[in-house]
C-alpha cells in the first residue's frame, strides 16, 4: 500500500504542482474525520467542527488558491 501512496503523490505533485498537492494532503485529517461519522458512527462536536474549519482555512490560505490583492503602492516593483 505504501508503494501506491508515494506513486500516487508523485504524480500529484507532478499534475498540480507541489503547493497544491500539499494543501490537498493537509485535508487528511478532515477526509477521516468526515467518513469516520458513517462508518464508525463517530459524533463530531462543535470543537472538532472549527478545529476542521480551521484546517481548510490554513490550507486554501497557505496554498494560495486564493490570492488576496493587495493595494499596489508605488515603491512596489510589481505595481509597474
């Protein structure tokens, strides 16, 4: 099984790139968590809820599917 796992990142990384690939792998814990409630019968309390928020937060932000704009100033090298 571990042999397929580290093929199956490797051409993740190589089809979506490593920044994507490792905001996808940040979502494990959550992945889990969701099937383990109809698998297991697991409950999920409100503390678990925001601690899966939180990781989706940090990984969409961390991986910059999305860009906040910030102003351009004129001292920026970009803003040209």
């Amino acid at each position: 099984m571990g042999i397929i796992a580290n093929y199956s990142y490797a051409f993740a990384i190589r089809r979506l790139g490593a920044e994507m690939s490792a905001a996808i792998g940040a979502f494990t814990p959550v992945v889990a968590a969701l099937i383990a409630i109809p698998v297991f019968g697991e409950t999920v309390s409100v503390l678990t809820l925001c601690a899966m928020a939180l990781i989706v937060l940090g990984a969409v932000l961390a991986s910059e599917v999305i860009v906040l704009r910030r102003p351009k100033t004129k001292s920026d090298p970009q803003a040209a």
